[in-house]
C-alpha cells in the first residue's frame, strides 16, 4: 500500500522529484526488513529511468518543433528570392522591349530623315 502511494505520487508528480527522494529515504529508514529497502531501490530506478525517458522525448519533441520552425522560415526565404528573381527578369525583359521600340523608333526617325522629298538633281545641274 505504500508502496503504491509513492508510486503514483512520485508519477504524478515527477517535477518534484527531492519530495519523492526524501519519502523515500524515510521508507528506508522506517523499513526494518531489507527486502522493503531493494523492493524500493527498484522502484526508485524504475522512476529515475521513467522520467529520463519523458525528458528524453519532451527534448526530442522540442528539438524537432525547432526544426519544423526553421524548415519553414528557410522555405518561406527561399520562396522570397525565387519571386525576387523572377521579377527582376521581368523588369529586365520589359526594359528590354521598352528599348527595342525605342530603337526602332529612331531607326525610323533616321530613316525617314535620310529619304529626300524631291528627287536627287543630276550632277550637271549642281
């Protein structure tokens, strides 16, 4: 019976764990046969291994909650160049157009310059 009402006190409460080392320090204590000092020395490493293990995977949780964290903050900047590149290739494309017609504007300008209105005089009436 004691035994079991340190158990689920010790499991229940594991963060509190120097309350259930000193419970169960005085069972040693009080305890006049030594098979109640290995029964509880086994129940204390028990416990011990128990929490370890919790710990263990509350570490492990955290551990992989970071790196979902940082999976999608890096996904997330990824992302962000990729639109950044991909829209100044789209600036550099329209600016390319804009200077092509440019271009082509004073190619005609030029072109519509260099033709004369009237007919070339022939060289003896120069």
């Amino acid at each position: 019976m004691i035994f079991s009402q340190m158990a689920h006190t010790v499991t229940a409460n594991a963060a509190n764990a120097s309350d259930a080392a000193k419970q169960t320090l005085a069972l040693v204590k009080s305890g006049s046969e030594t098979g109640q000092a290995t029964i509880l020395g086994n129940m204390w490493g028990r416990m011990q291994r128990y929490i370890s293990r919790v710990k263990q995977d509350i570490n492990q949780s955290v551990e992989l909650a970071d790196l979902r964290e940082l999976e999608s903050k890096a996904k997330a900047e990824v992302d962000a160049v990729a639109r950044s590149v991909q829209q100044a290739g789209s600036d550099i494309d329209y600016e390319a157009r804009q200077l092509e017609n440019e271009l082509v504007r004073s190619a005609q300008r030029l072109g519509d310059a260099a033709q004369p209105s009237s007919p070339p005089l022939p060289p003896s009436q120069i």
